[in-house]
C-alpha cells in the first residue's frame, strides 16, 4: 500500500487491476489486455446467464407461492361459509329450544 499525501493509505489494486496493468506493460502487451478483455467479458455473459436463470426461478417459486395462496383463500372462504351456515343452524335451534321454554309451540 502506498501513503497519499494526506499520510493516509491508499487502498491497494485489486488483481485485475495488476493484472491488466501488468499485461499493458510487457511485450504484446495488446494481445495480453484482449484476452484479459475477453475473460473479463465471458465472466460478465456468465453471471448474466446466472442471474437470468435465478431471476426465472425466483419468477417460478413466485407463481408457486400465488397458486398457494390463492387456495388458502379459498379454503378459508370455504370454512367460514361453512361456519356461517352451522351458526344460522345453532341460532334456530336455539330459538325452537326458547320457543318450547317459553311454553309455545
């Protein structure tokens, strides 16, 4: 690392950046910068490929996820129509119950 002017350190290269400024500064150096340029590249079209892929499977486990909620839903709907219809039974049997107390019929 080196000391700016300031006293503090300057970060050091990363190994690209050695790489590329090494390549630059020997023989052929062009030919050794195009294929750097060129791994560079293929490592780039690869995370893309990458990150394409999980995109699509994070879009596949979405629709998953949908599907399941929406039969939650349903099956919710389905208890609580359910319910409802064991309420309104309870209620009349309840009132026929107050009725015959209450001595009519």
């Amino acid at each position: 690392m080196s000391h700016s002017p300031s006293g503090s350190r300057a970060t050091a290269r990363s190994a690209g950046e050695e790489a590329f400024a090494d390549a630059a500064t020997e023989e052929g150096g062009e030919s050794q910068i195009s294929a750097l340029l060129f791994d560079m590249s293929q490592q780039v079209q690869d995370n893309l490929q990458n990150m394409l892929k999980m995109t699509s499977e994070i879009e596949q486990c979405g629709g998953e996820i949908e599907a399941e909620i929406e039969q939650a839903k349903e099956s919710v709907a389905d208890k609580c129509k359910a319910l409802e219809e064991e309420k309104e039974r309870f209620q009349k049997v309840a009132l026929a119950a107050l009725n015959i107390l209450s001595g009519g019929l």
